[in-house]
C-alpha cells in the first residue's frame, strides 16, 4: 500500500473543519480499549499500542476551543494520503426507520430474525471439505457442517415456526434494506422503540442488486441509487423477488436499546457511531479508531458544501473493500437515507498515524 507524508498546512478545509465530533467518536473507541479489549490490527501495522501515547493525553486533556482540538490532533497524529490524490470512493449509509408489530398480520407479515441456533461460525478448524473460504458462517445438522440455507430459501419458509422473529414490517423492500444497512430503529405502535443491529449472516457472498439492475439495462451505474431502486420496485413488485433473490446473503440481528438518540448503532468497533463522523473501512487492512481526513470535492449534498471532514473509523462491511475505500455514516431515518443513498464519489484518502507510530511509515 502506498503511504505519502503530507502537511496538515497543504490539507484544503483541514483548518475550517470542526474537529470536536471526531474526538468525540475517538474519545469512545479510547473507553472501549482500555475498559474491554483491544481492536484487531490490519494489515496496514497500526496496533492499539501505537495509540497508548493518544489516549494518555487524552486522560489529562480537554478541549477550550475548536482550535485547541485541532492542534490536539495535529500534535498527535500525522498525516498520510494513501494511494494517489482522489484514487479513492467513498459512498454513505445510514440507519432505517421502520414501523413495525410484534405480531405478524395480512398488513405486517415481512420477519426480522435473530440468530438460529443452528448457525454456526465457519473458520479452518471446522471448514468442510468443499466449502469455499469466504464463508464465515455455516450450518450445523444431524448429517454434519454445510452452507447455511439463502435468501430464497428463508424467504420461502425455512425458519419458519422457529420463534426468532423480532418483528415484522410491512414492506419487503425495507427489510431488505434494512440488511444492507446491518441495523434499524423499530418504531412499534405502542410508541416504544428499539433498536436492532447486525449479529450474523447466513454466509453467502453478498451480491449487490444496483450491478444486477444495470446489468440487465434496468438502470445506468448513475441511476441505481436507494431512491430509484426503491422507485422501480414500486413500479414494479412482480420483479421483487427475482431480483432480492439474486443476493443470497441474508443477515440476522440482535435487539439493543436506544440509549442515546443522537448517535448511531452499536457497530462493528463496539461503540455508538458519530453520524457524518463515522467512517466503514476494510478491517483486514485498517484498525479500528483510525482518523481520516476525507476530502471530497464532488461530494456536496451530505455537508452543503464539498465534503473536507476529520473521521473515525469505526465500522466494516462486505462491499468496503481497499486501503482507500470508505462508508460514512450519514445518521438516521429517512432523510439520511435520501442523503446516503446517492453517495458514490472519488475522494481524497489521509490517514492520521499516532506520532509514536509514524517514523515506521516514512
């Protein structure tokens, strides 16, 4: 991977950005490696280690001003573009909303499920002969270790009776959906509500329906947005399963609280996402706590202007794949969801390395 020094002084928006959100978010990875346990290093090399000297000044620190945050970060990290300026994407993704019973009726009768039991995590020790090393999950029977049944299978009845379901929805479309964004807010119509975020898949590839749509000369590369994949299925329902089908990757979930509503789900790092600070990356290659400064000069609608903010990584996910690929997290609920589904920009990639940790990468 191709790292590059860089100057805080050459970052355009770098001094404009307010950097109090992003210590925020870090602030929470810090309590979450020292009070549970350590993030997994990626292949970049940068280990929770090289992010003691970070979290020391931070106990003893707090910010006056937006400028002393700043400077907090320029003292203690440095800045590295990966790759070649604007080499890499960036697209967005958010948390649904989704009204939703308790019990399953002619209007609500689409499932969220939690995990079956019959689910088991797939790695070299129990792999079966056959099975392809992609998979994480499989399925565990009288007859011993195989793949997991797919989407159709599911939604044809296959964890039918079973008793996982969480809640049912109303549209099949959403909970699609609301399995490629990996979590959902339920708004119940006792005015309660609760969350639900990602606890396994059945372990299949994941294929993405916006590439089958342009494959089929539904759409342009342009065009296969959330908003006009959701316009075409409503235009046309009798094509709904065939093409969901085409992604045989189902996910199941596990139910949390809703502690704080201004923050995100409970992601992959462990801790509540900072909405438009938030950032998925490839945890095979970056660890988790990472900042980056993004620049994306295309990318107006999430910020009202070109989008130049200071981020976190804390989050993964199948599609974010690549040393300068990334997934904001643009919040919650359907506006989010208009923002994030249209985002899909080249975008300039700095990495931020604990000083400590810097002399390896020059």
């Amino acid at each position: 991977m191709k790292l590059a020094p860089v100057s805080y002084i050459d970052l355009e928006g770098w001094r404009e950005d307010d950097h109090e959100p992003a210590l925020a978010a870090l602030l929470r990875c810090m309590h979450h490696v020292t009070e549970v346990k350590p993030y997994r290093t990626g292949s970049l090399g940068l280990t929770t280690q090289d992010f003691l000297p970070v979290w020391s000044a931070l106990k003893d620190w707090r910010p006056g001003s937006r400028e002393e945050t700043r400077q907090f970060f320029e003292s203690h990290f440095r800045p590295f573009r990966v790759g070649d300026p604007d080499c890499g994407l960036v697209t967005a993704y958010y948390e649904p909303e989704l009204v939703v019973s308790n019990h399953r009726s002619e209007r609500f009768c689409h499932p969220l499920y939690r995990r079956p039991d019959d689910l088991i995590d797939i790695d070299d020790g129990n792999r079966p002969p056959g099975m392809a090393p992609d998979y994480a999950f499989g399925r565990t029977s009288a007859d011993g270790v195989g793949e997991y049944p797919d989407r159709q299978s599911i939604d044809r009845g296959f964890l039918d009776g079973r008793g996982l379901e969480i809640a049912w929805a109303e549209n099949k479309v959403d909970v699609f959906f609301v399995h490629v964004q990996g979590s959902a807010r339920l708004l119940f119509s006792d005015g309660s509500m609760r969350r639900i975020t990602y606890a396994a898949k059945a372990g299949h590839p994941y294929t993405s329906i916006g590439k089958v749509l342009v494959a089929q000369g539904i759409f342009t590369a342009g065009e296969a947005t959330m908003t006009g994949i959701r316009q075409w299925f409503a235009r046309h329902p009798d094509r709904v399963d065939d093409i969901l089908w085409r992604n045989r990757s189902y996910i199941f979930f596990r139910e949390a609280g809703v502690d704080d509503a201004r923050l995100g789900p409970v992601a992959a790092a462990k801790v509540p996402l900072e909405p438009g600070r938030s950032l998925a990356v490839d945890r095979m290659i970056h660890t988790f706590a990472t900042p980056f400064f993004i620049r994306a000069d295309s990318l107006h609608h999430l910020t009202g202007s070109p989008f130049r903010r200071l981020m976190i990584a804390q989050d993964t996910g199948s599609a974010i794949v690549g040393p300068a690929r990334g997934d904001i997290f643009a919040g919650t609920g359907h506006e989010a969801g208009e923002l994030a589904g249209s985002v899909n920009h080249a975008a300039d990639f700095i990495i931020l390395i604990a000083a400590a940790a810097a002399e390896r990468y020059l």
